[in-house]
C-alpha cells in the first residue's frame, strides 16, 4: 500500500486551522485578554428571519409521515433550483434547471469537480489566491502555474498567451484581495480560454457583495463563458450559511471537452458520490430569494459593508494602504513600517489583540500584505480600529 505522497508538497496545515492553532497557543498564556477576529471570513450575523422561519417549517414537515422527506435528488429539489434560475434572471442570465447542483458549499465542489479532470493537466492560478485552489491541485499531483497579482495590475491579472493553461482559476470579488475585474477584462479571459480549449472555474461565492452595476457578478453575464465557465456560488457569505452549509454549482451543458459534457460528468460524479443537501437546509436557502429573505439578506450585507467603511476610514486615517472593501467584505492593506505579514499577523495579535489573515498565507506577492474581514460585529469593528489607531 503506498499513501499519496503528494501530501507530503502541502505546507503543515491549511492556513487558517494554522491561524487557530496561533491565537489558541495566545489565548493559553493571555486568557483574559479579548480576541477580536477579523482573520478567517465567518460571518457574524444570525441567519435571515425568512430563512428560519423555512427551516422551522421543513422540520415539522419531516416530523410527520406524509410530508417526511428520505433521500433527496442528489442534484438538488426543484424549488431551490427554480429560485436561483429566478436570481440569475436578473442579471440576464437564463440557466436551465439541469445545470444547477446544490451542494453543501463552494469549498467543497471546488476540490470535487478535480474528479472530472486529468492529473496532468497544468492549471492557472493567481497569487496572491484562496489556498483551496493550489492545495486541491497540489493533493492530485498537478503542475501548477501562477501570475502575479500585484498592485501594478490591480490585483487583477490578465491572460498570457504565451502561457498554456487547461484549468484556470477566478475569484471575483476577489479572496483574498477584495479586487473585482470588470466585463471587458472577464471577457478577455473568456477568449483566451475558449483559444486554449481550457476551462475556467469561477469562484462567485462574494457576488453579493457586489454594489457597482456595471460589474459582473457572474462570469455567465459574458459572451462565451457557456463554452468555457463553471460558476461556483455560495450562499455562506450571502446568507450567513458558514454553518448550515449550501451552495450551488452551475455546469452549462455546451462545456465539452474531449467529446464529452463536463455537465453529464459532473452529474455521474454527484449521484455516485453525494447524497444531496438535508430537505430543511434546501428549504432554507430558497427562502434566501423571496422579497422578504432578499431584503433581509441585503441589509445583512449592508451591515457588513458598513464595517468594510468603518476599516477603511481608519486604514486611510493612519496613511495605510490598502484595496479591496468596496464591491467585497474583504479589505487588503500594505502592513506598515515594511512588516511580513507574518510579523505583522504577531503584532497585532499580540499589541492588540486583533487578528487578521497574513498575506503570505495566500501566496508570494500577499508577502507583505494583511487581510482583514469586515464579518465581525459592528462594536468589535469599532473597537478593533480604536485599538490599531491606539497603536500609532
Ligand atoms: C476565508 O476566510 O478566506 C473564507 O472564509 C474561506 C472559505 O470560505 O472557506
């Protein structure tokens, strides 16, 4: 029996149970000292009074024998799918019911859909990026190949031709550095895709966050991205699901590589490998796109870019650069006085007693730089910027 051994190319542990693992070490020795988080991207805020409200009922109904629910279709229940088709209509985007998967989160398709792909396929990726991404690809054995993300390109970077690329990677709004690439620029990557016969997995799991309308908060808002596009989206960030976990998947039927439909594949690999998301959890999530939960949920989003505005104020007052913010709960800054992100990542931890996400956690040009989430309550928000103006 021989293990994977392309484990031993991943770094100790994923960055953020290495995060925990820190400020749990700090908390032993400091254990009156109150930590606030603004590290990992967990929201705060409970779940939208409509989606309850869904689940209370979905509950009762599994209490009672004619209205109990066993196994679900692996895929998703009609009423969850009809409801994102009604979301993406908006946009325009018209899906058909069969090309959406409800699963149990985006980070998990992310790493499934790899199933449908050879090993030796070379995959693109920015750097700085989400580490699920590179880790995923690193635990199959595939050649990963990075372009930079930097302040000169926005934290936006472009396609090179001269690059080959069969599986390219998009986050937008961007995690870590909250950048948000604009339709011209998502169609240049559209082109270059559909020139190399690549596919391109786009991460719109902050869609949401999204308030200028002239940015796409779908890649399927632009011509061509049928051919090219699987669109990953959650409903953890949007609605506060980080625990009850759901998100969707949307596979266009035109994807087909190597004379088959990534679509029917990916199908193949959900039925035989996936049970389908609980009944009560589905009925929750489509009570996300009734008026009532759409309201709720916007002012939950609010809320939360209410604080990426009350970050932000600070970070100018005190002359630190930074990005990100405004189209995304995600706020990037320049750690000052020439700091590592890891340096700084102990400074503030330590002096203050914030913690934030180190930039080199995502990636060599996030060396230097610092995350910082605007999920946390708004009087932790505010405290945490009187604490790092205190600092200077
Ligand atoms: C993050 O902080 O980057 C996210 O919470 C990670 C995730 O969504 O899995």
């Amino acid at each position: 029996m021989r293990i994977n051994e392309n484990y031993w190319k991943l770094q100790d542990s994923y960055l953020f149970s290495t995060i925990a693992k820190k400020v749990k070490a700090f908390l032993a020795e400091h254990p009156d000292q109150k930590i606030i988080r603004l590290g990992i991207g967990d929201v705060t805020l409970p779940l939208p009074a409509a989606v309850v409200s869904a689940m209370h009922e979905a509950v009762d109904e599994m209490g009672k024998k004619e209205s109990f629910h066993g196994y679900g279709p692996e895929q998703g229940y009609s009423f969850l799918k009809t409801a994102i088709q009604g979301y993406y209509a908006r946009l325009p985007v018209k899906l058909e019911e069969e090309e959406i998967f409800v699963s149990d989160g985006a980070k998990s398709d992310l790493g499934n859909i790899l199933d449908l792909f050879d090993r030796h396929n070379t995959v693109l990726v920015p750097d700085p990026v989400y580490p699920v991404y590179v880790d995923t690809n690193v635990m199959a054995g595939r050649n990963i190949v990075y372009m930079n993300a930097n302040e000169l390109n926005g934290f936006l970077p472009m396609p090179d031709g001269q690059v080959q690329a069969d599986i390219i990677y998009l986050c937008s709004p961007n995690n870590p550095t909250g950048a948000v690439y604009h339709k011209t620029q998502l169609k240049a990557w559209v082109d270059y895709a559909r020139r190399q016969g690549a596919v391109i997995l786009f991460d719109a799991a902050y869609e949401a966050f999204i308030s200028d309308e002239s940015l796409p908060r779908s890649i399927f808002e632009i011509d061509g991205a049928r051919e090219c596009a699987v669109e990953f989206c959650s409903f953890s960030k949007t609605a506060g699901f980080t625990g009850t976990r759901c998100g969707y998947t949307v596979v266009p039927k035109e994807l087909t590589y190597g004379g088959t439909k990534l679509n029917s594949m990916w199908l193949r690999r959900q039925t035989t490998k996936f049970n389908g998301v609980p009944y009560i959890v589905q009925k929750g999530a489509s009570a996300v796109f009734s008026e009532e939960g759409q309201r709720q949920v916007k002012a939950n989003i609010d809320y939360y870019k209410e604080n990426a505005r009350i970050i932000a104020d600070a970070l100018k007052k005190q002359g630190i650069w930074y990005t990100g913010g405004e189209n995304s709960p995600y706020l990037w800054l320049k750690c000052p006085e020439g700091k590592s992100s890891w340096e700084y990542f102990d400074y503030l931890l330590t002096q203050a007693g914030i913690v934030g996400t180190p930039g080199a956690g995502f990636g060599k040009n996030g060396e230097g730089f610092f995350r910082l989430t605007a999920f946390g309550d708004r009087e932790n928000t505010k405290e945490a910027v009187q604490r790092l103006a205190s600092l200077r």
